[in-house]
C-alpha cells in the first residue's frame, strides 16, 4: 500500500480558491462550484501520489523543487516534504508565479 501523506492548504491557496470561485460565478454558480469541487477532489488525490506531479520549471530560479497538478487553466502549486504536501498557490497558467509567495 502506498505511503499516506497528510494534506495541508497555505492560506494564500484558500484565498486563491475564493479569488477563483468568485471570478467563474459571475458567469455560472453551478460551473464555479463544479470547478472548485473537482480542485477539491484532485487535492485530495495528493494523500497517495503527490510524486506523480512534474517539478515546475521555475524550480531552478527558485531554489526548490516546487510541483505542480494542472487542472483547465489552472496550476497548484505544491512542496512535498517529508510526509507532507503543502498546497502553497492556485494560479492561472498564463499568470507569472510570484516568487514572492512561494
């Protein structure tokens, strides 16, 4: 069975997913709740294989092997240490990462 790993969500990603949710509502509740629920689910899958997820080819630049889970357009930026997967952002894929968050 393969090693659990315990989840957690940076504040900075909480606020992102509600930046997130708000934008898709103006157009669709129903879509911004599917979108957010999906982002959920997929968070979730990091307990079990956070590995799966490629490093960001920013990692050079910022000196750490930060990863990423692509959902649409959208990049979960994540830090695997030791028995831990720290979501750190949500960001569009077409938006620079700030480096300053991270």
């Amino acid at each position: 069975m393969p090693k659990r790993y315990r989840v957690e969500i940076t504040r900075q990603a909480e606020a992102d997913i509600e930046a997130i949710y708000s934008y898709i509502r103006r157009d669709s509740v129903r879509a911004a709740s599917a979108f957010v629920a999906e982002l959920d689910r997929q968070i979730v899958s990091l307990e079990r294989f956070p590995l799966r997820c490629p490093v960001i080819s920013e990692a050079a630049e910022l000196g750490n092997p930060y990863r990423h889970l692509v959902y649409g357009e959208y990049r979960t930026i994540v830090r695997v240490d030791e028995g831990t997967v720290y979501i750190l952002r949500i960001v569009h894929g077409a938006r620079l990462l700030d480096l300053n968050i991270l």
